[in-house]
C-alpha cells in the first residue's frame, strides 16, 4: 500500500475522516472537511457535485486511486470520496497528491 493511502487509514483509526458522498458534502458545508480525495473511477455525477462544493467552499480537493482503494485504506466497504477533517494529516496527504508521487 502506497504511502498515501496509509495516510488516509492513520486519519481513520484517528477519527478524522468522513466517507461517502453524503457525509462529506455535509462535512465541505459545515467547513470541517480540510481535504477531500476523490477516487478516480466515481460516478461524474459524484465529480460534479463534490469539486463543486470543495470550490465553493474554498476546500482543496485531488483524485487518487480508485473506489475500492479508498474504501480499502479505511477498512470499508468502496468510497467515492474521503474528507480529512484534521488540517495537519490533510497537509500531509496534500504534498503526495501535489508531488503526484506514491512513496511506497
């Protein structure tokens, strides 16, 4: 598993995450998502709508991985998209999106 992901599975047991469309557009409208991954492979539909909300909320956002990867990471079921809810965990997470980098 790719640092990144791990990342996201340390966010998780820390309680600093939310998953699924749902929730983390009410985490981007509360302003307590700090970061939102989306996967690659969800619905344009999911696309739309989530960047929407991470840009009208001034939120960053990256695509990572696919549904199944992200559900992995966090130990659920597949999730279109993640939001991290602590900004130093996000910060991290951010630098491998920017890099584009995996760092095994």
């Amino acid at each position: 598993m790719d640092r990144l992901l791990s990342l996201l599975g340390i966010a998780q047991k820390a309680g600093k995450t939310v998953s699924g469309t749902f929730m983390c557009e009410n985490a981007i409208r509360d302003r307590k998502a700090m970061l939102v991954i989306i996967a690659q492979d969800a619905q344009k539909n999911t696309v739309s709508t989530i960047s929407n909300k991470c840009d009208h909320y001034k939120i960053p956002f990256g695509f990572y991985g696919t549904k199944e990867a992200l559900g992995h990471a966090i130990g659920k079921g597949e999730r279109s998209c993640v939001a991290v809810t602590d900004q130093g965990l996000a910060n991290s997470i951010d630098k491998l999106l920017s890099s584009g980098k995996k760092e095994e």
